[in-house]
C-alpha cells in the first residue's frame, strides 16, 4: 500500500514547486518514456459507436470490406493527453453497413515532468502506438468484440477483425 501525502512530525509545509525548465531539450523519438511524463493511472472509456445500414449499390463482383484504424492524440490542457483509437468498417461500393467503434484513453500528465517537454511538437500518437503496444492491443480486443457483437446482433454471422500484428522489437543474440 502506498501512503501518499504523509506528514514528518516537526517538518515545515512546502508546496511542491513546478517551475518550468529554461532550457527544454528535446525528446528522441527513442528516448520517448511514457512512465516518466504520464501517471500511471490509464483511463480507458469507449468514446462512440456507429452503426448505420445503407441500400447496397449494385454490384457484379461483390462487395470488398475494408477496415482501418486510426490512433488521434489530443492536448486537453494542463491536465494530460486525450487519446482516441478508432476502427471504421465499410464495404466497397458502398455495402450494407459502415460501422465505426473509438475508444479513448486519458494519459494524465506528471506535474513533475510535464513541463519538460514541449508538446506541440512531440506526435503522441505515433509514440503511443510505439511504445504503448500493450494497451493498443487491448483497446483492439475490446474493439474487435464490439464489432462481433454489432454484427452478431444485426442477424449476420459475428465478424470478427484482429488487429495487425505489431512490430516485434529484434532479439538479442
């Protein structure tokens, strides 16, 4: 368990200073340690859902479901990163369904480090879909259960659509 807070008997009360550094340096894309510039704490929330049916177009050789997802970082402030990961389904010409699911993910900043860094200039979604693989991974499962879900529930067999494999860092020999 973890007491945070706690007062030392005969200690003055400082308020912890967060000063911005002069001298920024810049970030390596490499160097990028979510762990140091974000809490711990993840907040993982499913932002929208659409489903919307649509009079297929004709068609002679049938329809091509394509998929894509897209990871979008936004800056909310002094307080963190808002991070949307979306999934859009359709069918080429147009089929009997676009379905798109998004889940965000709210990365609260580190008082400690925040000012560190200049975020207008760091793409937190490239490196959330770098670094992070783990909790892209599991808002594509959730994702990919939702859409087995929709369809399922539409009177169509469950599609179900895993996510792309994830790069593998190289081995050591």
């Amino acid at each position: 368990m973890a007491i945070f807070n706690k007062k030392i008997p005969n200690q003055p009360e400082n308020e912890p200073e967060n000063t911005p550094i002069a001298n920024e340096t810049p970030v390596a894309a490499d160097d990028f340690d979510f762990n140091r510039y974000f809490l711990a704490e993840r907040r993982i929330a499913l932002e929208n859902v659409s489903y919307e049916t649509t009079k297929p177009a004709q068609s002679d050789s049938g329809y091509k479901l394509t998929g894509r997802d897209t990871v979008v970082a936004q800056i909310a402030g002094n307080t963190g990163v808002k991070i949307t990961y979306n999934r859009i389904l359709k069918f080429e010409p147009d089929g009997p369904f676009t379905l798109s699911v998004s889940y965000s993910v709210m990365l609260i900043f580190n008082p400690g480090t925040r000012d560190e860094v200049d975020w207008k200039t760091v793409d937190v979604a490239a490196q959330f879909r770098k670094h992070c693989a783990p909790i892209c991974a599991n808002i594509s499962s959730r994702i990919s259960l939702l859409i087995a879900e929709i369809t399922s529930a539409s009177g169509q067999p469950p599609m179900i659509i895993g996510m792309a494999p994830q790069p593998q860092p190289p081995q050591g020999k």
